[in-house]
C-alpha cells in the first residue's frame, strides 16, 4: 500500500487537541481522584472496590485515583451511587452544594429515627412511652 502524494506525512497537531481539553477537565479529574482517595483510601483494595461498582478495568481505575483521566458519565453515576465523597465532589463542582446539605439532612433523620426505635426496643413498651 502506497501514500497518495499529498498524503505522506501526519500532521504535526489533529483536529483533536488533548491539552486544550486536559486543561478544561483538569479540575473535574483532580476532585473525582481527591474524592476516590478520600472515600476509599489510596490501596489496592480501593481500586479493585471502585473496579467492582463500576465495571471498569482496574487500569483505567487506577488512572482515575492518580488523576490521569477521569470516568465517563456512566462510572461517574456508579460511583456517584456508592461514594459520598465523589457525589459530594460532583455537586459541589457544579455549583449545588445545596443539594448535598438536603442529602445529609435526610440522611441525619433516618439515624435519629433509628437511634430511637433502638432506644424504644431497649426499654420495652413502658420506656418507650417515655422517650415519646
């Protein structure tokens, strides 16, 4: 197979230009890495965790923990679903963190309605008339 005249050498830059885009993404792939680190610590174990949740190879993982590259938006909701960190990470790049203090809030309900069926239980009937 022969080039054609005009084309027998690859230009020097594509169309596709990487550092324009790393650049842009830069802060997106540094808070997903602190988020993974923070949520799961920085070990084998973690990466073969994140592997697990997001069905994603474990060297494309470990990219995302070095902050190499980042998930597509089908691992960013997987991870999402089973990190706060990274769903904490995620909101508060786009300008919602308000959205995370309504998750905590309901998260803060549920375990003190847990904590007082606990308390109720403990007690028997005639302490949890008490404690209502």
């Amino acid at each position: 197979m022969s080039f054609p005249e005009k084309g027998k050498f690859f230009p020097g830059e594509s169309g596709y230009n990487r550092k324009a885009e790393q650049l842009a993404t830069g802060g997106f792939v540094v808070g997903i890495a602190a988020a993974l680190k923070q949520s799961l610590g920085n070990s084998r174990a973690g990466v073969k965790t994140v592997a697990a949740w997001t069905g994603a190879n474990e060297k494309t993982v470990k990219n995302w923990f070095s902050g190499a590259y980042g998930p597509s938006g089908a691992h960013l909701i997987a991870l999402a679903r089973h990190s706060d960190e990274v769903l904490g990470s995620f909101l508060a790049m786009a300008g919602r963190e308000d959205l995370m203090v309504a998750i905590k809030l309901a998260a803060a309900e549920e375990a003190i309605s847990d904590l007082l069926d606990a308390v109720r239980q403990l007690g028997g009937d005639d302490a949890g008339d008490k404690v209502r």
